[in-house]
C-alpha cells in the first residue's frame, strides 16, 4: 500500500488552505460567495485543469490533485469543483473530438458542465435512450440549477451511452436535503438527442464512466479525510478544555478511546485514498481499491462525527458549534460513497487474486 501522497500535494494543499479558509462556514457563517465568483476563481487558478488527458504528462496526477480537495473537506468549504472536475475528467475518457471540446470548454471556463452518472442510486433507474428520445430521471445531481450543458449517462437497449444534453431542455428540481448541498433532480421527457450528441456507446461509454467515477470517489473521499482532521483537532482541543469532575474530561479514557477511534477512521481513509490514487494515476482500473476506499471513508464519515458528538455532548447540536456543520457535510459523504455492490466486488476480487472460490449470491446461506 502506498503512504504518500504525489510530489505536488503539499504544494497544491498550501494553496488551497488560503483559498478555501475565505468560504470557510468554519470562519464565517453568515458568508455568502456567488457560485459564478467561486466558478471565476477555479478558472483562475487553473483548478478546472488539474488533470492531463489518460496519456498526458499535463496536470497533476490523482494524487497530487488530492491535496486541493483535503483542504476543501478540511474548510468544509462549499465548491462547484467536485462536479465540474468530474465531468471534464469523464470527458477527457471519450475519444471524440466533441468530447475533447467539452473538456476544453470546463477547463477554460467557457462552459458549466455537469455529468448525470450512469448508476441506480437513489431508487431510480438509469435513464433510457430510445430512437433518439431520451427518458427518465435521475437524483442528486450536484449544481445542476447552474449548468449549461448535462453529460447524462444513460441505457440505449442494454448498451451504457453518454449523452449530450442541453441544460435547457431537462427539467430540474431543487432536492432538500441535511447535508444542505445543492443537489437536483434532473427529469427527461422523451428529450431529443442527435446522432453526433451521443459522445460514446457501449465498453468505451461504460469504462469513461467507471473510471471517471473512481476518481471522482477519491477525491470525495479526500474531503472527508480533511473534514476528519479538522473534527479530530477540534474533538482534542474541546476535549483538554471542557472540565468536568474537578478536571478535564480528556483524562477519562472512555473520551480518549472516542478521539482514538476518529483517527484511526481517518487516516484509515487516507492511507486508502493514497493507494486508489497510486493504482488510478498508473493506469490501473483501481475496482478493488477504490471499493475499499469507499467503503472506508463512507464509515468514517458515519463514526467521526458520532464519536465528536459523544465527546462534546449536548454542546455539540448547538448551532454556536461547529460539530454539526461536520454533522451536515458527513451525512452528504456517508451515503454518497456508499455502494451496495462494494462488498460483493471485494469479495470477488480478492477471491481473483487469491484463487478462492466465491460462492454465488443464490448459494450464500442468510
């Protein structure tokens, strides 16, 4: 397993700490930043561009890049980069010069792109594309309100395509939610879709989608190991200072276990991050690596802000505290790294690697 991060990180986290620390809910809660100004500032930074083309020595590699996203999860800093570095890294996977223009389009700024993944999540169904209609709807979907164009992943038969899609022709709906993010619902009412709109079919549709997906999930779970060292550090101060019992209640071992057991999450998640990062920035498809990692930051951000709100108690719920803007951003992260089909896939490939014989589903005892 690997135990570093790229040559860039520290460089690159340095950068982002200053920037993100401005949008910080954790310094300023009334703040209010204009989606269009934090969309102008990426492009300056040139933070739309982070990653190179499969092949490319330009941009930074997974591991590197990860650095901005640990300090955005460590501000709690709210940010269109998540999505927007998704759908130009799923572009980028989709050899066709209007993919490589939609890419160039992010990268510069020109455009806002969001992708709509081709999953079941949310209990819906992947949308469908028949005879040129596209149908359906999907949930969830990050800074949709705000987009120009959606790449909406969708089944034409049983074969995955990506589509293009103007923003303007799809209706969207705001989806409340605790985590407070802007999330969309996004419906297709038998949308209109031309030939040269379909930027990819079948294995080279499916695999732009898995890929980019697995390094979208590193990045996310970048975030919760930011947000995880900021509750740590905050769990331990809170800890030292609170007195009860003619002392502070960081000498009782029942609060040092909990403060033990949210490091221990958290750099669990790091060390998973750094060997998914590794595996996808030399090429490898990463399924067994990133299905670990998943299922280890979407745990992590479950039992690190229950183990913070174990140790401040009833202060914590307060909105004069800061464990619950934790609280909301952790339960956005808990269920969007959760993958019913992680355990089956660690199973699977483990039992590849190992030569062991993994029983099917229909003869696993319950």
């Amino acid at each position: 397993m690997e135990l570093t991060w790229g040559e860039d990180f520290e460089a690159l986290a340095q950068v982002a700490r200053s920037v993100f620390a401005k949008d910080s809910p954790l310094v300023d809660r009334e703040g209010a930043v204009d989606e269009r100004d934090r969309h102008r500032q990426l492009v300056e930074l040139g933070w739309l561009q982070l990653h190179g083309a499969p092949g490319s020595s330009d941009g930074a590699g997974l591991a590197s890049a990860a650095g901005v996203f640990v300090e955005m999860g460590r501000a709690l800093a709210p940010s269109p980069l998540p999505a927007l570095a998704r759908a130009r890294d799923l572009a980028l996977r989709i050899d066709s010069p209007a993919a490589a223009d939609l890419a160039e389009r992010i990268g510069d700024g020109e455009e806002w792109i969001v992708a709509v993944p081709l999953d079941e999540r949310w209990g819906e169904a992947p949308m469908r594309l028949e005879s040129g209609r596209l149908e359906g709807r999907a949930m969830a979907v990050p800074h949709a309100a705000r987009a120009d164009v959606l790449l909406v992943g969708a089944l034409e038969g049983d074969r995955p395509v990506v589509v293009r899609v103007d923003a303007g022709d799809v209706e969207v709906e705001l989806m409340p939610n605790l985590g407070e993010r802007p999330l969309f619902a996004i419906r297709c009412d038998r949308v209109e879709v031309r030939p040269e709109d379909v930027l990819a079919r079948g294995e080279a549709a499916a695999r732009a989608w898995a890929v980019s997906g697995r390094r979208a999930d590193v990045m996310l779970a970048a975030q919760v190991y930011g947000a995880g060292l900021r509750l740590l550090d905050a769990t331990v101060t809170f800890a030292g200072q609170r007195h009860q019992f003619g002392g502070p209640i960081g000498r009782f071992q029942a609060v040092q276990y909990l403060c033990t057991d949210i490091a221990i999450d958290v750099h669990l998640t790091s060390a998973y991050a750094r060997e998914a990062a590794r595996v996808l920035d030399a090429g490898g498809d990463a399924e067994l690596e990133v299905a670990l990692l998943r299922r280890q930051a979407s745990r992590t951000a479950q039992s690190m802000v229950h183990a913070a709100h174990e140790v401040h108690a009833g202060l914590g719920f307060m909105l004069e505290s800061d464990v619950h803007l934790f609280t909301k951003a952790a339960k956005y992260w808990q269920f969007e790294l959760h993958h019913p089909t992680d355990e089956h896939t660690i199973v699977t490939c483990l039992g590849a690697e190992t030569g062991v014989e993994v029983p099917r589903e229909s003869e696993v005892a319950l």
